[in-house]
C-alpha cells in the first residue's frame, strides 16, 4: 500500500529545481573549503620549511632512521599504557560510582559514609595528578610496609585511580540527580526497597546520560597514563625518553605523540558517536 | 470486619504549612473514593500519605486493621500492596512496557520470570494494549502510557489502589479509554481512592466523595449529596468554578 501511494508521487517543478539548487550550493562549498585548507596547509608547510632553524629541527626531531629504530620499543612501551588503561578504567567505575551514590545518600543516619565521599572528591580532585604519582609512586615503596605492593607500576595506578575515580564520581552524581525524584517515587511505590530503585530505576537512567562525558575521562585517562613515566615504569614515554638519551635524538617523543594520537583518536570519535546517539534518543525532535 | 484503610486524626505539615489537619476517613472493601478540591487543598498530599511516600507528623493509618504509621513496619511491603498510579504515568524510560510491569513482581513479589511475564501480558491485554509489550514507554500516547502505568500498578494485586488525577495529564480525547478502564476496575470490585476533576466521572463510580478545603475534609458523603446538595458555602462555591 505504501509502495502504490509512492509509486504515483513525482517531484514537481519547482521541488526539482529547488534540489538542483541545494546541489550546486553545496559543490560550490566543498570547493571552497577543499581550495582554503590548501591553501593554509601551503603556506604552514612553507613557513616551516624555509625557516632558517628547518634543516636542524628536522634532524633532531623528524628523523626517519630514528623513528624506525625507537618505534619497537615504543610500541611495546603503549602496550602497557593500554592495559593501564583499561585496568585503571574498569576500577575507576567501580569507585567512581560508589562515592557518588554515598554522597547521594539522604539522612542523619548517612552522615559519616557522606562526609567520607565528599572528603574523598574534596581532596583527590584537589590535588595535582602527578604529585600524587610522585607521593604514592616514591612514598609508599619507601615506607618498606611488608604485605603491601611495592612496585612502583601499582602505586603509580592507585595515584590515577584515586584523581579520577574522584571526578568520575561527580559525573555520575550529576546523572544520578539528574533523574526526577518521580522516577523513584514510582519504585519505591512498587513496594521497591531503596537499593532497588537505585539499582533498577534510577543508576541505569543516570550512567546512560553521563556516557558521553565518561568517554571524554577515558580519553583524557590514556593520555594521562603517560605520566607514571616519572616512576621510571617503561611505558611508550618512558621508552621514548630511553631512546632519546643515546644521542639527544628527540625524533621518539614524535613518534610517541603519534601513537598516542593515533590512539585517541578512534576514542573521541567513538565518544562522539555515542554522544549522537544519545543526544537523538534523550531530546527527541533536536535537529 | 474492620475497614480496609482507616485514617484517624492524621496531620501532616511541610515546615509551617500545615497540609493536612485531622483528617478522618474510612474506606469499606469495594468501595471507591473520590477526594475533590481546589489545588493545593492537599489530596495529592493524602494519597502519598496512605502510601508512605510521605511520613504523618500525627494521627494514625491503618491498613487491614494495622497501623502502618508505626515506625517499627516494614514500609516497603506495606507499599507493595498498595497500587499508585501518578498523574505523570512515571513509566520507565529505560525500559519496555513488558519490563515496567514484570519489575515489582520478580523483585518485590519473588515471583520468577517466566510467570511475571505471562502476566503482564494478559494484563496488558485486560488494559487493550496486548501489541504493546516490547515498546518503549516513549513511544506510545499519553493515553496508552496511563493505561500501563495502571497494569503495572494492578499485577501486584494491591488491596488498594491509589489514584492521583491520571487524566490530569491527557489530551480531551484520551481521558475516556482510562476513565473506561477505572470504572471497569470499580465494577469488579477493586478498592480505590482518586483524586480526580473529573465531576461527571466522579458521580458515577463514587460510592463517597470528600471536599478537601485548606488539608480539612470539609465534607463527605455520596456523591449525588456531594456534589449536587453541598451543605458548605466552600463546596458550593468550589463546585461553581468547575462548572463555570
Ligand atoms: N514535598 C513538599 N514540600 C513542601 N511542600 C509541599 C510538598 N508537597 C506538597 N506541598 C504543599 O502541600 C500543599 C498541598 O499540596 P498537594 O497535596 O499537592 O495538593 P493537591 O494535590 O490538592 O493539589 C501545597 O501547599 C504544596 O505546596
Ligand atoms: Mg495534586
């Protein structure tokens, strides 16, 4: 029935020319915005290349044989960035969460587990990443504890966890009120106790809202992986440091850049992806 | 036999402002009541008092001839024998109709799966939606998200149920499919209190009809004494605005 009714519709006039001129406009944009990014590519590139400083910036930090020689190392040192990463990732939910339902926690009854996780966010988001890489990373192992962990790689992952698990959980107490108080009305009025509604209605409704801001933590989270380099872990800048103090060849950390780039970068388009997606699903008619 | 839910002296305030003040009420199995009254009057207030949603500052609620407002219950199985339905359907977004309507059952209810699924579907079909099963609560009228609201409500099998101007909410046109299904629910016996602006509707299923004026029951009888012979100035004078 559908197939008939669109069988026997044909494009008037005046709906033809108007797609012939949504055509021709749009091929005249991709032309000029083709012919301007030339254009300011031709002349950085040229900028670059005839400054007098050109001939030794290359060598130092653009050389091929170099790149070649440091990038094996390099890449084995990623691998480890990588499953800091997810490692640290998946514990960061974890905690993240945690905190942020304690600090949504109502009652008299709640203060001291409230007080808890607001000192927690208060303290772990105050202070600078890499000094508490520095503190944990050297602090810890020199205390000589025995039973606890004295690797320098595992304190290095607690300093991550705890900074972002701390923001991370701010995210998600955002999304947690960001669902109306009716949502758990209408549980609780099922007979669902409180950590049920938490667990059924209102945490599923919450973590998909903060999706896409979670996917810009863990983009910034693999960068930041980088700096328990400081504890002399071998990751892909570490490696890259190693490389360059042989001969004071900086072409590593390029290399290294561009690894970590080209990490990223599927990261923040996938974030982008979920973030259309969810912003179609949540507000509708947006355009 | 004592009545399915009496309310004696109860009084509720939100810091100064007294909500409700010594209201009294009974409410026979079977038997339906309608609380009407201006906005603010407090009968949103009162039903999420019956349900504990809300905690009395005085007076007692007894359900089945327990006190509920005793400290010592167990608040979330006295809820679960009460049905709520809201005057915003509160559906869950995230969920499909199926899985709104199975959630208390297979948590509340312990009842497993399969049997929570089966019926919900035949309630579904009971409330015309029997297609609707795997749909998203977005997708469908504002209607036929009422009607949801109640199955869910409704598959618990409370001994009550407490309704909160469910057609406040909806388009002329889609008030009916859910008035026709309250007054089906009536016939069959099912004890509800509603709070409703619907006169007409209110005539009809109500065996009594209580005025709430500034958190007091002003007055309260059959509905054709309610509504048609109002004792109060106040009553009369609410009833000629809704008419107007
Ligand atoms: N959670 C609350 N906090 C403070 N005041 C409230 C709250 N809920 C209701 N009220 C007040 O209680 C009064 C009665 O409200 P409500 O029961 O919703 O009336 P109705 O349903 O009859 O329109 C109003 O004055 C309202 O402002
Ligand atoms: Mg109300």
């Amino acid at each position: 029935m559908a197939e008939s009714s669109t069988s026997a519709w044909a494009p008037s006039q005046r709906q033809l020319e108007r797609e012939r001129y949504r055509r021709s406009r749009s091929l005249r944009s991709t032309l000029i915005a083709g012919v301007s990014t030339l254009a300011v590519l031709a002349v950085a590139v040229t900028a670059l290349v005839t400054s007098p400083g050109w001939p030794r910036v290359q060598e130092t930090f653009f050389s091929w044989d170099k790149a070649v020689e440091a990038f094996p190392d390099i890449l084995q040192g990623l691998w480890l960035n990588v499953r800091i990463m997810v490692g640290c990732g998946i514990a960061i939910g974890l905690i993240g969460i945690s905190i942020a339902v304690l600090r949504t926690l109502r009652g008299p009854v709640f203060f001291p587990l409230r007080a808890f996780a607001t000192a927690y966010t208060d303290l772990f988001r105050g202070l600078p990443l890499l000094l508490l890489i520095f503190l944990l990373g050297f602090g810890v192992p020199a205390l000589r504890l025995s039973g606890l962990p004295s690797s320098a790689l595992f304190w290095g992952c607690v300093a991550l966890v705890l900074s972002y698990s701390s923001y991370v959980a701010e995210v998600f107490r955002a999304g947690i009120e960001s669902v109306h108080p009716s949502q758990r009305a209408a549980a609780r009025s099922l007979g669902l106790t409180y950590a049920q509604s938490l667990r059924h209605v209102v945490l599923p409704q919450a973590v998909r809202r903060v999706v896409p801001p979670l996917m810009n933590d863990l983009v910034s989270l693999q960068k930041d992986s980088g700096l328990i380099a400081v504890l002399g872990v071998i990751d892909a800048i570490r490696a890259a440091q190693i490389s360059t103090a042989a001969d004071f060849n900086y072409t590593p950390y390029v290399v290294a850049g561009v690894v970590f780039v080209s990490l990223t970068i599927p990261m923040a388009r996938l974030t982008d992806w979920v973030a259309r997606r969810q912003g179609f699903h949540g507000a509708g008619g947006m355009v | 036999m004592a009545p399915l839910l009496r309310l004696t002296d109860v009084r509720k305030a939100f810091g100064d402002n007294v909500v409700l003040h010594d209201v009294d009420l009974e409410v026979e199995h079977g038997q339906c009541v309608v609380l009407i009254g201006a906005s603010g009057s407090g009968k949103s207030t009162l039903l999420r008092c019956i349900n504990l949603l809300e905690t009395v500052d005085d007076g007692v609620i007894e359900l089945e001839g327990e006190e509920i407002t005793d400290p010592r219950v167990d608040a979330d199985a006295i809820r679960s024998r009460m049905g709520v339905v809201f005057q915003s359907y509160n559906l869950f977004p995230h969920m499909s109709v199926l899985d709104n309507i199975t959630l208390a059952p297979v948590r509340v209810h312990g009842v497993d799966k399969a049997t929570a699924q089966r019926e919900a579907r035949a309630m579904l079909e009971r409330v015309g939606l029997g297609e609707k099963a795997t749909a998203r609560p977005d997708d469908l009228s504002g209607g036929q998200q009422q009607r949801v609201a109640i199955a869910r409500a409704l598959v618990n099998r409370p001994a009550l149920m407490l309704l909160d101007e469910v057609t406040s909410a909806l388009d002329p046109e889609l008030v009916g499919e859910v008035l026709d299904l309250l007054g089906q629910l009536k016939s069959e016996g099912m004890t509800m209190i509603l709070n409703t602006h619907e006169m007409g509707f209110a005539r009809q299923v109500a065996d009594t009809v209580c005025f709430l004026d500034g958190g007091r029951i002003l007055e309260q009888g059959p509905p054709d004494q309610v509504l048609l012979d109002p004792q109060q100035a106040r009553t009369r004078q609410f009833l000629s605005r809704i008419h107007a």
